[in-house]
C-alpha cells in the first residue's frame, strides 16, 4: 500500500496536531486574546462592530466568497464522479480518486463544523452582553450550562476556504513540498475568511482556529490510515 506520506513525516505532523492543539485551548481559556481582539474591532462609542455591515466584510468576503469557493467545489466534485469512460486524459484514475477525497473532506468538514454549532452553546460576539448582546461569555473550551444557547463555535464560515487545504492531495506522494505549499494556502484562505468575520463580530480567533484545527486533524486521519491511490490502479500501470 503506497502511503501519502512516509511514517516519520506523518509522526512529526501528528506531534505538530497536539501541540497546536494545546495551544489553541490555552489561548482560548487562560489569555484574554480572543476579547482583545473582538475589543480592538468593535466601537463602544457607538455601540457596534464597525465593520458588521461594511459592503467588502459583508458581501464581498461573507457572500461572494462563499459563492465561489462552492463554485470550486461543485467543479472538484464533478472531475471526482466524471464516468471513466468519459474521463479526459488530462485527469488520470489517481487523480481522480484523490479529488474524491478533497471533496469528501470538504462536506465532512462542513458538516462536523455544523454539528458541533448545533451543540455549543457559545454565543456570537456581537451576541454577548460585553458588546451590546444579551447572552453571556465564557471560554471555548471552559464548563458551561446545557441550557445556554449561542451556537456559534466554531467558525463555519472559515470552514468554505479550509476545505482548499485538502488538495495537496493532488501533488502527494510525488511532490511533498509542493503539496505542503497547497496546504498552507488553503488554510490561509480559510483563516482570511475566518478573520473577516472576525472583524464583523461574527466569531472570536479560538473559534477561527478550532475549524483550522478540526480540517487538519481530517486531513491528516487521510493521510495517515487510508492509501495513496487503489491498488488497482497500480496493478493497470505495471
């Protein structure tokens, strides 16, 4: 079974997954960064958000770029279904069952990010009483009441740029740097989106963080417990 990444590597990006893990919850429950960063965004003068309902925060990055990134998707989903016998020449069987997985990964990703929404009770910044709302704050990651209703972490907004991150498993196992530069891209796609709703009030920075955190732990589940093309496939090539 060839693997996507050799066992050493899989072995530190594990290591890296729990200590950003770790990090991430302590940012969250023991400094004040994420209300830091939700102050510096919002006017106590006037009483909002400034950038709640700015056009570029709004429509641009909120709703045009959610239009696209599900344009992609759509695209990625119809190379991975396309019938073989149909399939150009251009798009190999292992490339196809790779887009398969990038588009797998975005709908369980979305889909997780969703779920755990429906069942976190941690309420939206310009939900909570600091900034103008009614409900109260409390840390990501710390105790709460189950009859508290927010619904907002983590980020799902984040999560349409995110999903970019899994087709670096177009250039694996063959080219492992550049898939590591497609990674990092398709993370910080997701992230910009996660910061502009950030600036809205929509989000804090742990909530941002812990869907980034959730789409690596997917991809790296990929990575390390499934191949890297069928055997098939291999079999056909000999």
């Amino acid at each position: 079974m060839e693997r996507w990444l050799a066992y050493t590597r899989l072995a530190w990006l594990w290591g890296l997954l729990g200590v950003s893990a770790v990090v991430i919850i302590v940012m969250a429950n023991y400094t004040p960064l994420d209300l830091l960063l939700a102050d510096r965004m919002y006017d106590f003068n006037l009483g909002q958000f400034s950038y709640r309902h700015a056009f570029f925060f709004d429509t641009v990055m909120h709703v045009y770029a959610k239009q696209l990134l599900v344009s992609i998707w759509l695209l990625c989903l119809l190379l991975a279904i396309w019938p073989g016998n149909l399939r150009p020449a251009w798009l190999s069987a292992e490339q196809q069952y790779r887009l398969r997985w990038v588009a797998a990964l975005a709908v369980v990703h979305s889909g997780l990010v969703s779920w755990l929404k429906h069942q976190m009770p941690h309420a939206c910044p310009w939900d909570i009483t600091r900034y103008g709302g009614s409900l109260p704050w409390f840390p990501a990651f710390a105790a709460h009441s189950p009859l508290m209703a927010g619904h907002c972490f983590p980020a799902g907004h984040a999560s349409s740029g995110l999903w970019l991150s899994a087709l670096c498993l177009c250039w694996l196992p063959q080219h492992p740097r550049k898939a590591l530069v497609v990674a990092l891209a398709g993370l910080t796609v997701g992230l910009v989106l996660g910061w502009c709703q950030q600036m809205r009030g929509a989000h804090f920075l742990s909530h941002t963080l812990t869907s980034a955190w959730l789409m690596c732990a997917l991809l790296l589940c990929v990575l390390s417990f499934f191949p890297s093309a069928y055997a098939p496939f291999k079999k056909s090539a000999v």
